[in-house]
C-alpha cells in the first residue's frame, strides 16, 4: 500500500521504503519521489513482516534524503533539461 492509500504490486525495477510518519518531516520527505521509487505506508505489526521479506526499507526522513534522494541527485538533475522536476530535491 502507498503512503496516498493505493495498493501496488512490487516490481523488481522499482525501489520501496517507508518513512515513519511520527518523523515530523515525513510528509514534506514522502513527496519527493524520484523516477524509479515508491513510498509505501508505515506497516502494521502484521505488515511489517513481509516488508522486511521483501527488502523494503524502513528509515527516518533524515534516512530517506541519506540513503535514497542524495546519491540520486545528479541524475535527477542531468535528466531533466529544463529544472522543474529537479527543482523539489535542491
């Protein structure tokens, strides 16, 4: 399930994890969504074991920009020629 309520099946190409939503800076975090990822809702008690099977990361807002959007931001930014999609990350 996404963090907006929809259910989707995973795919190996694309990347998932979750941000805690008691981090108060996890709605502004979860909109920032490069091609290729997906941001799942916090897992339930039930959830949670699959998500860990299924290798989704569970991290703070200060985890997500670390480990998911920093390393991503020059190829953010070489793909879009114009700025507007890269203008949220910078």
């Amino acid at each position: 399930k996404t963090a907006a309520g929809e259910f989707v099946s995973l795919s190996e190409d694309t990347m998932y994890c979750c941000v805690d939503p008691a981090d108060t800076r996890s709605n502004s975090v979860s909109k920032l969504m490069p091609h290729g990822m997906v941001v799942l809702a916090w897992p339930t008690q039930h959830v949670k074991p699959i998500y860990e099977y299924c290798k989704i990361q569970l991290c703070s807002s200060e985890d997500f920009m670390e480990a998911w959007i920093v390393p991503r931001l020059p190829s953010i930014c070489l793909e879009d020629e114009n700025g507007i999609l890269s203008e949220p990350f910078l």
